[in-house]
C-alpha cells in the first residue's frame, strides 16, 4: 500500500541534452503518491547552487540517473552518481539512449534498478518504485 503521509525526495541527474527525457520521467513520478522531484534545471545560475546541490542529494530518498552518450561524458553527473552511491541512495538508471543500454556492463554505474523513458509510461512500474521505497526502512529498493 502506497504511503500518502510521506513526501518522497528524488534527485534526478541528467545531462542537458537529455532534458526532454527528464520531464518526462519527472512528470509522470509526480503523477504518484507525494513526490517532490529535484533536477539541476531548478539551480539558479547566480545562487549557491552547489550548496543547494549537496543538500537535495543528502535530502534525496532516491537517486534517478539518466545514462546517455552525454551523461557518461559530464564530470558532475559522474560527481553526483559518486555521491548518491557513497551515501548508499537508492539507484535507478535509465537509460537513454539504446548505446548505453547495449553497453550497460561497460558502464561506470550500477543500480538497484533498469530502466527505459518508455518504463515510466506504465503507471504500474512508477507506482511499484513508489511503494518499494515506501516499503524499505533502511532506503534501498528491495527486489
């Protein structure tokens, strides 16, 4: 049963060049239960937007990393994935693009779970990542 009390953190890391993607997925998690979604489009260019990176990722109760040709080849995206997996975040990788899928096992990254964009289509699959964060009292996605 999906917990409704609970706002849910997660930090959405992806490359520009795949904004489009992350809307996406961002807008169909907050479609479900109380989702509060951070991405690198929200820092302001002017602010402390590296302290503000530091806390949404410690604040985070799951880390989403799109993985594309672009994302492999951004030093802050590798510096945010490093972070999330050092604070034992939960790990959701997407991927982008069917390169970095076929090349997945090449890949600097693991995670708790594979995905697709198409993935987050299925009402169904975004509400079990829900619930299975719900369900974990220690963070990690359960299989």
């Amino acid at each position: 049963m999906e917990n409704t009390k609970t706002v849910r953190q997660v930090f959405l890391s992806h490359a520009s060049a795949d904004r489009k993607t992350a809307r996406h997925i961002a807008g169909a998690l907050s479609q479900h239960a109380r989702v509060r979604i951070f991405s690198t489009d929200m820092l302001s260019a002017g602010g402390d937007w590296q302290s503000k990176l530091k806390d949404e990722l410690s604040d985070s109760d799951l880390f989403i990393l799109l993985v594309s040709e672009a994302a492999v080849g951004s030093n802050l995206i590798l510096q945010e994935y490093g972070a999330a997996w050092a604070m034992s975040k939960p790990i959701i990788l997407v991927f982008v693009d069917p390169l970095s899928q076929a090349s997945a096992d090449q890949l600097p990254f693991s995670g708790d779970v594979l995905a697709t964009p198409e993935d987050f289509e299925n009402p169904a699959f975004v509400r079990s990542l829900i619930e299975r964060l719900n369900a974990s009292e220690s963070g990690a996605v359960a299989e």
